[in-house]
C-alpha cells in the first residue's frame, strides 16, 4: 500500500509536545513516511474526516485543561452533533504529555483517545502517558511506546523494499536553507518586527507588549546563595490586564557574550542578512523572525544556544560529525549553515505567576523570580536563560524594555465575600498568593490562611513586613515554616499537620479552598499527603475515604495547584 501520509498534530503549552511530534516527523520520515507536523489550532479540523492516519501529540496544562493552541481543536471535537461515524476511516494514536503530581494526569490524552474512539477512529494503541515524576521523564513511557507505534504502522504500511529505512548516521534534510544577503536591507526588518505596528488586540506572543523595567530587586540578602528578584514593569497603555493567578510570559534573549561566542566558533558573521526559504511546500518560517534577518537577531532573540542540548542535538550532530574522519563532511554541512534551525531549539517563553494585584499596584505588573544558577560538571556554572537575563537587566543605568504578554491563570479564586482560602506557596510558590492577597484584601475578601516556607527568617522571607502588616490589621493569618532555623527540617507540610484542627474545619465546615504553588519536585506529593492525613486525624476518615475526599475537592477545584520544575 502506498504511504498514507501521516499527520502528527500538537497541542503545547511550553514545548515539549512540540517538540516530541518534530521527533514524530523525523522519525517517520527516517521510514519514507510523508510526514506534516502542525498545532492542532493551525489545522483545518474538517479536513480530519479524510486523514487515514493520525498522531496527536497533546500535553495537559493548568488544572486538567488544554494548552493553548489547541482550544478551538477541543470545542470542535466534543460538538454534540458529531456523528458516530465521522472519523470511521481514521487510524490514530494519543500520546500525551503531563505530570502525576497532578489530579488531573494526562487528562487531555485520555478524554482524547476516548473522544476519537467514540467517533469512529481505530487506536493502533493505547495513549501513550509521558510523566514529569519519571525519573527519565516523559522519554520513559515515549520510548517504548514510539517503539511499538512504529511497528504498527509499518505493519500497515511497510517501507518501500527499494528505499529502505534511512538509517540514524544519515542526515535529513534541514528544514530550511538560508539564503544569505550580499548587503543589509535598506529598511530594518527588525526594528519593525520587535516593535509592531498599532498591535490589534492585547499583546500576545505573536505581538508583546514591549514593558518598561521599573525596578529589579534583590529580596534575599546578600549573603544568601539564592539569588531573588522582585521585577516590576510598568504596563500603562498596554492594553494589558489580569487577575490573581494569571501569568506572565517573557521572552527572554541570550547574552551578548553568549551571541559573539557562539558566532566565532561557526564562524558566522553577527552583521550577515539572510532570508529563510522552507524546504517543503507548506511547512511555514517562525514567525518571530522578521524576514530577511541578520544572524545577530537570529542568535540574540531566536535560537536558544544557551540551553541543555536535547537528544535530537546529538542525533543530528552524530549524523553530521561522527568521527574524525568525518570532519570533512561536517564542513560540506556546516558551511551553508542550513541545520542552526534544526539544531538549535528556539527560545521559548518563560511563564512567571503574576506577583501583584492591579487593585494594589495599577498599571504595574510584579514577579518574584528565582535566578537559576547550578553548577555540572563543566567548567562554566550553568545559568538559567531568562531568569538570569532578568537578573542582568538594570532600570537604574538606562531604559529597559522586556517583551511580554499575559495568559490567564490556572488557579482561580472564588469570588465569594466570606469564603475561606488556604494558600500554601514555599519559596517562590508564595507569589500568585500574594497577587491573590492584595486582590481579596482591596475587595474586602476575609479567611486569607497562607502556608509560608523558606529557608531561614532573615535571608528568604519576601515581603515579610507586607504579611506582618496585613496581620495586624486582621486581613490574614500567616503560617511560616523556616526550614533550617533548626536541626529537623520544618516544612509546609508540617505546619498543616499541626494545624489539623483548623484546616479540617475550613475545609469541611467553612468551605474553603485550598491552593499550592511552587516546586513540583516532592512537595506537592508531601503537601497532599499531610492534607489526607489530616482527614484520616481531625474528620476521622478511612484510608479510602480520605484520598476520595481530596479527589472530591480536586473535582470542585476546590482543590488547585500550579507547580513548575
Ligand atoms: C505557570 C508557571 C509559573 C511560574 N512562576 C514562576 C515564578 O513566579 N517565579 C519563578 O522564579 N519561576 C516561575 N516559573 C518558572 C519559570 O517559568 C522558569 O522555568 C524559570 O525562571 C527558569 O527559567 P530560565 O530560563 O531562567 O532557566 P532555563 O534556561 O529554562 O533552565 C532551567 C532548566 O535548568 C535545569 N536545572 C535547573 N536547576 C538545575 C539543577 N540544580 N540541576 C540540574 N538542572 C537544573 C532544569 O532542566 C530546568 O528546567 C513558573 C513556571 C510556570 C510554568
Ligand atoms: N532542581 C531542584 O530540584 C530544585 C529544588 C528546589 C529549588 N530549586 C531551584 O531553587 C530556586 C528557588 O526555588 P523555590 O523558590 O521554588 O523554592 P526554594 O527556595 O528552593 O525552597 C523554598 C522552601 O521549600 C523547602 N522545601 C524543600 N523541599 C520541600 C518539600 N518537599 N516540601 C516542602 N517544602 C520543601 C525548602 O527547604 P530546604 O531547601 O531547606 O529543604 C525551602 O525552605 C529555583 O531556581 C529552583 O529552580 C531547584
Ligand atoms: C502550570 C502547569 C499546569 C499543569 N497541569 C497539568 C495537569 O493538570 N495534568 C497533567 O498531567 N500535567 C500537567 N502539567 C504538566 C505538563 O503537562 C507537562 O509538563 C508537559 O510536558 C508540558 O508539555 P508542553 O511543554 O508541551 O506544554 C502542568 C504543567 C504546568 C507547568
């Protein structure tokens, strides 16, 4: 049977689905597939009723909810009026991509697959659940899965006997050529592509607000080794606005050193224009790059070439350069220079949970960001992109403008006059808590219970006067967990268990909600733990009925959580 072109479409928030279905096309490609790649918004989904063959490729975002770019996609598929039959011609697999420490696991993956089988569609397999916890990662559950896909597939649709599979050490080819300028366009593309025209609508990722750095504070002391900035913008006519839980993104850029850097050593010329040209029909440019584009602006803004390589990196590396002797070869590639874009991912923006409240701070926007800063086994400590580049921003020696936009929250707060809420935020977890606080506060909200951890009183405690003073005029209740102040680390957690009482009380009799923010390594598992505990202690719950009533409130949202590795 002749190849039935495969579609792999995504649904992303941050990427990483992304860049799973590029794996997709690549590998399908490796076995004479015609392959399209596209996000699920930025396909035609009446079309899908003639697709013989399709993988979605779909994380799960905010509280068991879809990203972004595939939300149309999702109020399409589940139209009441869909007939039984609609994608009875349809092969397909889900692979999904999320995170167990989270209620909701893989739901979108899930309610997908069930969804596609109710319309008719054939499951070569099971969803395949890609999970953050896996001490691989997603690639754990990808692996395996991708493995016996393929054989699926191939079952279906073998590989021409004449071609052959294109084995690992061969290249595809690049995605894109560049096409390189004998001089610099007369206009500057790029000036005009950062800047926009009149932007028609709210800023957006494809048009951001360009917003002026006010402040940019340390917050621990300075003999602290952890690095925390309290960032302010000013956002006046933006168009931008926000409630507590929303977010921020920020696209960040490399350093200048990291840009010349990188320049020298594949000899590249930073003040060189080019324009783009697809490879194939269809496959659209970035649209972050204006075109034509020098190579400055393509390293500074685009290609991420500070990040920890990915796999398909050394893939595609081992293809061009796999031994000595295959220097030359690396030259006939590198020359051209048509594989930075498959290489190099491209910068991706980075979410921070809005840190202030409009109704407290108008036409400003606040973020707590910690600077991320760890040392491996290279010479050169890794720093993280966007917080350091933040970090390196200073207001004080001139303008500085950071490109932005806003998404709404996945945490929301119940609107209510009376109804309790427990936030518990450790570390930079505390800040959509204190975004929500200003909000309730301003608006006359009461019960605002915040679960506080850090590492010790005098080195981490943001905004410490701020709590301090909302106590004292009774529009708070602080509980503070400083972890090393003693020999036994004393977290979060810890103090909802002391405080079973009261917790249970909120909870069961006073309705509260109750939210968790911060690292999603351990401690959301621990936190969840220590409040199923205190159901078992303080409502006298069985095992069972204890994780039923946690689930319960998971259902109602009255339960929420946003963590980030
Ligand atoms: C919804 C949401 C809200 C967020 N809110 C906030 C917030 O309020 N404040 C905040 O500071 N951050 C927040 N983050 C995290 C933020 O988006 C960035 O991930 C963070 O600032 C790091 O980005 P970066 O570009 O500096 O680092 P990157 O260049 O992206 O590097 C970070 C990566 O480095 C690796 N890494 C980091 N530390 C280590 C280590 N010790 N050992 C090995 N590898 C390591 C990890 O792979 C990590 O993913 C939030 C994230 C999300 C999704
Ligand atoms: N790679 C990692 O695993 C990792 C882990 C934490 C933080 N970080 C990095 O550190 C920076 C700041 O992170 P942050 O603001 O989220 O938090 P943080 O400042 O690292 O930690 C805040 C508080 O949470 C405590 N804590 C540690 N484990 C916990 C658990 N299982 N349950 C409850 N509390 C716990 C910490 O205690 P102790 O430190 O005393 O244990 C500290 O008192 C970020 O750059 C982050 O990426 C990385
Ligand atoms: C704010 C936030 C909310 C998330 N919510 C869920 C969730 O409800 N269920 C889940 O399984 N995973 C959840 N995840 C984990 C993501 O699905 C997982 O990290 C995935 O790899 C992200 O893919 P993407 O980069 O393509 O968006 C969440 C991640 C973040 C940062």
């Amino acid at each position: 049977m002749p190849s039935p072109g495969l579609l792999v479409l995504f649904g992303s928030q941050t990427g990483t689905a992304q860049d799973v279905s590029e794996r997709l096309g690549r590998e399908a490609r490796r076995r004479r597939l015609e392959c399209r790649v596209q996000a699920l918004d930025s396909y035609s989904v009446v079309n899908l009723i003639s697709e013989p063959l399709v993988i979605f490729v779909c994380a799960t975002a905010g509280q068991g909810d879809p990203p972004d770019n595939m939300k149309n996609f999702w109020r399409f598929i589940f139209r009441k009026n869909l007939p039984p039959t609609s994608l009875c011609q349809m092969d397909f697999a889900v692979l999904g991509l999320g995170d167990s420490s989270y209620a909701k696991f893989n739901f979108v993956a899930k309610k997908l697959h069930r969804r596609l089988l109710q319309l008719g569609g054939s499951a070569l397999l099971p969803a395949c659940l890609g999970d953050d916890q896996h001490e691989l990662g997603p690639d754990a559950a990808i692996d395996p899965w991708l493995h016996d896909l393929w054989e699926k597939v191939l079952g279906l649709y073998p590989v021409p006997p004449d071609l052959g599979v294109i084995p690992p050490g061969v290249p595809l080819p690049s995605k894109f050529t560049l096409r390189f300028l004998p001089e610099a366009p007369k206009m500057c593309s790029e000036e005009q592509h950062v800047a926009g025209a009149d932007p028609p609508g709210p800023p957006s990722e494809q048009q951001p607000f360009l917003a002026p750095m006010v402040t940019n504070q340390r917050v621990t002391s300075p003999s602290h080794f952890q690095d925390v900035r309290l960032i302010e913008f000013d956002i006046t006519g933006s168009g931008l606005s926000f409630a507590a839980g929303d977010v921020v993104l920020i696209r960040p850029q490399n350093q200048a050193s990291h840009v010349q850097q990188f320049c020298r050593v594949l000899g590249l010329d930073p003040d060189q224009y080019f324009t783009l040209l697809p490879r194939e029909p269809g496959v659209p440019c970035p649209t972050q790059l204006p075109q034509p584009c020098s190579v400055r602006h393509l390293v500074s803004h685009y290609l991420d070439v500070a990040s920890v390589p990915r796999r398909s990196f050394f893939e595609l590396l081992a293809c061009l350069s796999p031994h000595e002797l295959e220097r030359e070869k690396l030259l006939q590639f590198s020359a051209p220079q048509d594989y930075l874009l498959d290489l190099i991912p491209p910068i991706r923006p980075r979410a921070f949970s809005i840190a202030s409240s409009l109704l407290a701070h108008p036409s400003r926007l606040q973020i707590l960001v910690a600077v991320v800063h760890y040392r491996t086994r290279l010479k050169e400590p890794r720093r993280g992109l966007c917080s350091s580049w933040l970090a390196s921003l200073d207001p004080g020696r001139g303008p500085v403008q950071v490109p932005l936009w806003v998404r709404p929250g996945s945490l929301t707060f119940p609107e209510t006059p009376d109804t309790p809420v427990i936030m518990v935020g450790p570390g930079t977890g505390v800040a959509p808590f204190r975004a929500a606080v200003q909000e309730r506060v301003a608006r006359g909200q009461t019960g605002n219970f915040l679960f506080f951890g850090c590492r010790w009183r005098d080195q981490d405690f943001y905004w410490e006067s701020e709590w301090l003073e909302l106590e004292r005029k009774g529009c708070l209740t602080l509980f503070t967990a400083f972890s090393r102040e003693q020999e036994r680390k004393v977290y979060v957690q810890h103090r909802l268990r002391e405080l079973g009482p009261l917790v249970w009380d909120l909870l069961d009799r006073r309705g509260a909600y109750f939210y968790l923010a911060g690292n999603a390594k351990g401690m959301p598992a621990d936190v969840s733990e220590a409040l199923t505990s205190v159901f078992r202690e303080e409502g006298g719950l069985s095992g069972p009925d204890a994780a039923n009533y946690l689930a319960r409130l998971q259902r109602t949202m009255r339960f929420q959580s946003e963590t980030w590795a």
